[in-house]
C-alpha cells in the first residue's frame, strides 16, 4: 500500500476545509502555538516513515504521556496497579468528579487526569529520581536522545492547575495518593510537559504494535500480554467521552492531548501521528480525528 | 491450532473450580434453569465447529439479542439511528437513569437497555410484522429455522419489568420514543426471550467475523463498514460495566446476556460461544469470562 | 393591622408591573387559562377574610394537593409513612430520578412526585373508595361542599404524564408501591385535579395554622404535633428548589402548584392565598411569589 | 415556664440512656475530647441562664462559627454575597462535589463547608487583619472577652483537610475564589477552631432571638430583615443533610458542628445549646438531638 500517496491526498483535502475547533486555553503556554499547524507521520514495524506537513516540528504531547507513564508503572509493579486505579472508560466529563468521590478515591482508568495522578504517585514512590528516570525511559522507547520536558509549559500549567489540585486531594482524602501533594502535581506537570513531533511520537508508540519489544533494539520492555492489555486500555479510555465514537469511526486504539496531538496504533503493523491544535468539543483534534477516519476508511484498516 | 484440545482443558479446568454467582433471579422463568448447565461451541469461517459440554442445549439469549436488533436497525435506516441513541461506554449502572435524564432521552448506547428499546421502536415503525419479521432476519443470520420465541419467558419480564417501564417512560417523556409504550416494550420482550444452543449462537455471530457477509450463502446483508463498527460497538459496550476489564483481559469484541451466555467475535475467524448460568455481580456469565480469557491467554488470541 | 389596605396596596403595585413568566404548558388543559388572572386571600383564624383581584376563581390547585394527601396519610398510618418516604429536601430538579435511585426507591418527601405517588398509594391501600373518601376529607377541612375534581384535567394529565409513570415504575421496581400501576396514577391525577378559590384554599390551610384543629367546628383533626411537623415539612420542600429561598424571603411555611397557586400560613394568625398563572423557572408563580415578598416585609411577618 | 427543672429532668433522662454514636475521628485533636462530656444551657432575652451539666467547659464549636462568619460577610457586602453562594438546602452529603461542579463552583448555601470557603474568601478580601477582626466581632456578640482560636486544632485541621483542599481548589478552577488558596483555608480553620461553653453559645447566639439587636448593649449589629433571613437559613440548612428531620422534630433553626455542640434559636425568647460529642451517622451530636427534641415536646416551643 501506498502510505505516503495515501496521506499526502488526505493531508492536502483536510487542509483545503475549514480548520475547526478552538486551541487549548485553560494552559496559557499552549495557547501561543500557530493554529494552523498541521502534520502526519506514519511509521512502520518494517522500518518505513512516511511524512507530510510540520510532521517535524516538536508539539506538547500532553495527555499521550500518560500511555507512558502507565507503561512504566506496569514495568514496576504489574497487577497491584489495578488495586488503585480502574480500567473502566470513564463516561461523561461531567462525571469525573463525582465518580471519584462515588467511588471514594479510585479513578475510572489510567488514561484520565485522576488515574494519571496515581499513577504519577506510585512512580514517584518507586523511581530514585522521578523525572530524570522517567525522562530517561520515555527516550529509551524512542531511541532518541532529543526529548525533554518544557519548563514552560509546567510553570504555565501549575499556575492555573486548580482543577487537578481539587483532584489529588480528593484522593488523598480516601488514602489514594502517598506522596505529597506538591510532589505529585510537579511530577504530573513534567510528564504532561513533553515535547515530540509526530515522527518521533509515532516512532516511540511503535512498540505497542510490536507486542512490547523495541523495534530498533528488539529489547523485550514489557510482556506481550502488557503490550496487549495497554492497547486495549488506549483503544476503550484514550479519547475521553469520544472513545466510543472513534473506536466505531477509526476502528484503531489511539490515544490524543490537549497539545492537538493524536497518535494511533495498528497492531502488527505500523502507528500513525497526527498533530493539528484546534480541538472539538471533547477534546480532541478536530482535523486530527477527521485524518485517522479518513486513513482507515481509504485503506480498510481496523483491529474490528 | 486444535481448538478441540484447547477448549476441552479448558473446560475440565474450569469444571473442577468452586462455580461462582449466581443465577438471574429477577425473571422468575430464568430462575428455573439448572446452574451447573456449562456448554463451550467454536465455529470458524472455515466452516468448522467445535463443541464440549452442553453446547446443544437451547438457553435465554437476553440482550445478545440487542445486536441482532442493532443490526437490522442499522440495515433499515442507517446513519440516522445516531441521532436517537449514542455510541460511547455507559459507565457504571447506577448511572443509567441518571445518563438518561441528564442527557435528555438519548441513551449512551443500543447495546444498553434503554438503548435496545430506543432500537426496538424504530424497527416497530419499520417493520409490518415486527415479531415474526425480525424472527425471519435473526434465522436467516444463522442459517437456521429452528429458533423461536419462549413465550414463558416473555410473560416471567413482563410481570416484572418495572425498571425497563421507567426507561421507556422516561424517554417518552423526552420524545424520543414514538410507539405506545406497552407494543414497545412487548417487542422487546420478545426479542430477549429468544432461545438458541451454543453452537448456533456463534454460527449466527460469523457475519461479523466474516465482515457483513453471510459465511454459508455469500449474501452480503451489511457494508464492510457497519460490520466493523457494530464489532467496535461491542467492544465498547458489550458487557456494560465491565467493557474495560472484558477488552483487558480477553482482548477480543463479546457480548453477554442474563441468561449466562457470552459470544466473542475473532475478526476475520471465528466466534465463541460460552454458556453458563451463574453471573458475577456485572451481571456477566462468570465461567463464560473466566473461558474467553483463558483461551485467549492460551491462544494468544486478542485483536490488540 | 389593616390587612384589606396592604393587600389592595401590593394587588395595585404587582399588578402595574410586567406579569412575567410561563404558563405551564405540559398539562394541555391548563394551557387554556387566562394567564392575566391575579386574585389574593387572607382568613384569619378569627374569622375575618380580605380578597382582592380574581379571589373567588376557582383554579387547578395541583400539588398544593400534596399538603392534603399527606395529613390523610399522616392520620390514617401516623409515623410509620416515614419508613416509605423521607423528610429532606429534595435539592436539585434535576436530580429528581437520581436520588430515587440512589435511594433505592424512597423519595425524598412527600411533597414532590415521587413522595406524594407513595402517599396515594397508601391511600390506596387504606380507604375503601379512594377518590370519594378523599374529595370528602377535603371538604370537610375546607368546611364547603362545592370543591371537586375537574376530570378534564385528569385526561390531559394521564395522556402525557410519562415522567410520572417512569417514577411510579422506578420505585415499583424497588417494591415501595403496592397497588396497580395505573390506579396509583388515576388516584394521584384526582387529586392533582382539585378546583379551589383563593379564598377556598386560605381557609381549608386554616387547619394548619391553628395546631390540627377545624376553626369553623374546633373538632381536632390531627395532633399539634402533627400538625407542627406538617408545616415544618411545607416548610423546607413546599417549593422545590427554591424552598430556600421562599423562607428567606418570605419566611412563612408556604405550598406552590403548576396552576399559580400558593398558599402560606402564619401559625397562630391566618392562611395567605395568591393566584396568578405565569410561573417562574422553578415552577413557581411570579407574581405569587413576589406578594407574597412584599406582604411579610410590609407587615414584618416571619415566623423567624 | 420552669426552664431549670425542664432542663434538669431531660439531661438525668438521656444521661441514663446509651451514649450512642461516634466522636468526629478525622480531626485527630478532637478525638482526644472525654466523650461522656454533657451540658445543656438555655440563656433568655430576658437575660436568666440555666445551665445543667458540662455547661462551662470550653468545647470546639467547629461549623457553628460559619453563622458568625456569614453574618459578618452579610454585614460587610450585604446581598452581593449571594452572587457567590446559594441559600438551598445541599441535598445528600454525597453530592457536595457532584454539585460544586455541576453548578460551576457555586456552593448550595453559606452553612456547607464549601459555602463557608467562599465566604471566608469573601472576609479575606475586606478584613485589614482577618483573623484578628474577625475574633473580635464574635468576642462583641458574645459580649465577652474571653474566646479565642485554639492552634492546635488549626494544625490538626490542616493536616488532613484534604477534602476541603479539594473543594476550595474546584472552585478557584470556577473563579469563585480570589484568594489565595492556603489563606484561605488558613483563615477558614481558625474559625472552626473557635471556642466556647454551652452558656457562651447561647448568649452569643441571642441576637439572632432579639432580631439583629444586641440584648447586652442594645446596639444594632445587623437589621432585622438580615436577622431573620440569617435564621431562615440556619433552619433550611443548619444541619446537613438532617435538616428536614431537624425541623420536623425540633420546630426551631439550629446549627450543629462535629465538635458535638448544637445552637437552637426561638426567635424572640432564648437560645439553647447542648454539647455532647458523640455524633450521630449525619454528623450532628447523638445526644443534641435528642435533648432539643425531647424539650421541644415538652415545651411545645416550636417555630410552627
């Protein structure tokens, strides 16, 4: 098949409509990216990369840290994650914090804020230097040195974090999170900080398509089983209350941040990056969920 | 790979631990059956099948019925169905009169008892003779005249469907149900009360393995694309509040009914159906998870 | 105090100002009336009665019903009414269905729905001919024979009372109804269906205002002290969401219904009646509501 | 009346009953309270006290202060104040934070901790020296020196008040606070940690009897609209969600605190307090309730 024809057609009719949707405004730092941003990476288990547009321009990654993080807490303490988060899709936004207090402190899944926040706790609890480790981790799935986090962006986010702040004290309240609350929000905040562009975003998700073994490296990270359960996590929580909508309408696990970014994953085969900023009401990349359905549409591609 | 072997250890290891849960009890003719029934049939798209335990034995298929009825509503009147019923995960049960209210009428899913009888008054304006039609589609989908209403069963719900009432009543409330509300709900009933064996259960479930075509006559009776997203509806939604853990550990699209049956959909393969009446507290066929997962692990079977 | 001069005074200013609000329309029947209809009453418990405006207009008294229902109920089963409905207000509207179910089926009082279908239940359940024994009751409260149902307001309500039906369904499905589904409706229809005066109704809440004991024949219908813990229940849930309020501004126990009407009681002294059919977005009457205001601050009643 | 030997004859009753309930358990300094502590004090307009049991010893008055606070904010800024807060009852405890978010950071009344954050954000802003000035207004009401924060409740507060972390950050996330969040909580535990005896209490709370007006110095501190509004909300609101039970069986506001203090007011005669520091399943002190409820009956005093 021919990937780079296919997304080159798709990247030049998406860019010919109206680029709907509004940039993320409640982080002020994220707020400054040019609108128009707009790329495609498609990257294979046979080592193909296929590009268009500003698919190589770095972007705040956002809530796809979140995929990582998981990955490593699973890395650490396998099952006994499940005693404090969920794996549930979550529902309507409204709901998240009544089903935390419902609940009494333990968040529906790994791939929304609460459930990142334990998260971010049990690594702040497990990692000797938390963010240089998990900093170091997420450049060993990439094999790429050129990662960091974006100060900026953590200070930006810290500064108007309330709502994250009301939920890690909500689940400090039932015993949920260890550490101190300080802590675990600047850990959070780094993590969410990221910075990739879709080439190297789709690059570092290929060893989910890959059964849990790098490509480059044919390390074994985690176990197929893990890479499968993750997947499987990505394809039922990753795009909040639109997970059922795009499971039905691009047929593929993907996960997407506030920073524009959506990546989604072929088991076997390959994972493609779109990144475009204005995003639909729920969240997500307008041009980027409209691309990913257009892509499995043209080529028939679903794990369904 | 020997299916026959598999699913036979499988079955002699599950026969032998403690059968956990217990039998519907809220439809009194449900409460009839003997709960040591346990029936396991495979049938692929090649044509064989597989069987141990009492896999020819008829049972209450419930709300595995809700996909046929999703099936031939989306074949009547297509995309329009999206706009009286939604497609995303339904979160926890004590939410479902909540969703419904707060959401004005509109149910999460059609995989959902709301859902169903939202489906079940578009196919009442569709269809001339509702019962006997739908009847007609669910043997032509398996290839089988021998499949029939109970109704016994029909009556044992009807008694008793006090919350299915409250739905349908609130949903006409907010217009989104045309029919009278007794020829809706008698419709419904109908549908759950169909009775089928294990084997025929998966043979009736190849057209979504097979991607909207009839495995034994080649007719084509939906688009590859609806085929994929009802598979995709499933996987989200087809094992109500515990879709997340269901897709975790078994890692393949299954749908699941009070009367202790579960059928799993291999894209591309085969389908699998477990029986056994005792449900865990999700309302799930407790062997009939704990099956599908140890064959999945055993098999490395999983679309992720 | 010159009681006729401050209610001709407040009738002259509220009704120079702009009538604002809607009728209530889901009931078709009560559509009909004229919506610049305004009538005030105040009976004393030392016999004396000032009207002004529409006073001696019968309307649809509605839930103001409730007050009646629940005093029957209260001197046929006394306390034991507690253990199938609570005492609390009921917060939100639109959590109305919510708490119902959360609460497995115990309403939060018995002056909404929910609460006064389990009161007409009970009743149900008590008298020998409901509707006749319980139009006599309030006959006898109102010392007048020419109070009835209106049987057209009772068609109109059955045909799209559909919330209702959903309520009286939800808690049947938890066991808190008793009787058939469609006598508990018909009885609660009548009595919601009562035509009563401005007048009328300030002197059969006079009952209320003077410790449980007829004025016009001293007979003791109730206890003081149910008599005291009815008003403390008019109170804190006789106008829905905005009880708040109500005792804030107005600060008299006081009943609204969907028809205009709302009546207030100064314990020791008199009952204070409006009627005026523009509601206001809590479903309460604007201009009953605002003459209310205007009548406690003027004459610095508050039983605060 | 006889109110010594009324009082006299109920505290040797419920003395001899079980001492049923808990001491609050999630602030550690109040677990430290002797939880057979027991007094009652009544204190007139007409300026007689009775006091019967632990009546002089200190206790932690805890959300009885939010009436000082409420009362100082209303004296200060006047109605404005209800474009920040609500003045309806909150419904289940459950709902606190489902409400704080569905209303938009909007507390349901001023005697909820949450609406009691905002009006301690409402002093922060238009005190010079906030805790200093406001210790003073009390120490004026109570016409006496000799009350004072207690610092290790503070602490003890603090350490664990992640519920309330929670609660004040959702709402600065709503902008309906504009503070800073430590200063806020900071000033908000020092008002719980106020302390006084049951005959302080009463006295302090006799303004609220004399309609704004101070009954030692004859000084008006808030008018009498303000007076009896302040008084319809402690009624509507005072005690949780056992408000309506409270009304219903008592007949007069109060407001209770998880110290095990409860403060009844009968509006143009006496205030009464009991201290006992047991509580109840609703938080409110066991035996509180039950000493009001049995000197209501006895008296007949009742609101209405």
């Amino acid at each position: 098949m021919d990937y780079q024809k296919i997304i080159n057609e798709i990247y030049t009719q998406v860019q010919t409509e109206d680029n709907k949707g509004k940039v993320a405004s409640y982080i002020p730092e994220l707020k400054k990216v040019n609108s128009s941003k707009f790329g495609i990476n498609l990257s294979t288990l046979s080592s193909n990369t296929f590009s268009v547009g500003d698919s190589n321009e770095k972007f705040s990654i956002q809530s796809i840290s979140k995929v990582f993080s998981l990955t490593l807490a699973l890395k650490l303490i396998g099952e006994k994650l499940w005693k404090r988060v969920g794996v549930e899709p979550s529902g309507d936004p409204f709901n998240s914090l009544v089903q935390l207090e419902f609940e009494r402190g333990i968040p529906r899944n790994p791939l929304i804020n609460s459930g990142a926040l334990v998260v971010s706790d049990i690594l702040l609890s497990k990692l000797k230097k938390p963010k240089e480790d998990f900093l170091n981790f997420v450049q060993k799935l990439a094999n790429n040195q050129n990662i960091s986090y974006n100060s900026n962006v953590v200070a930006s986010e810290k500064k108007l974090g309330f709502k994250n702040a009301a939920h890690v004290n909500l689940m400090k309240s039932f015993g949920n999170i260890k550490n101190n609350i300080d802590e675990v929000l600047d850990f959070y905040y780094h993590m969410c900080s990221l910075e990739m562009t879709c080439e190297e975003l789709s690059k570092t998700f290929l060893i989910f398509a890959n059964g849990g073994m790098l490509p480059y490296t044919k390390e074994r990270v985690i176990s197929l089983s893990i890479s499968k359960r993750i997947n499987a996590t990505i394809q039922l929580c990753g795009l909040y209350d639109e997970a059922g909508k795009f499971a039905f309408k691009v047929g593929l696990p993907g996960k997407s941040g506030v920073g524009g970014g959506i990546v989604a994953i072929h088991p076997g085969k390959y994972c493609i990056t779109v990144w475009s900023p204005k995003l639909n009401k729920k969240g997500n990349s307008s041009r980027g969920v409209k691309v990913l359905e257009l892509f499995t549409t043209n080529t028939e591609a679903s794990i369904f």
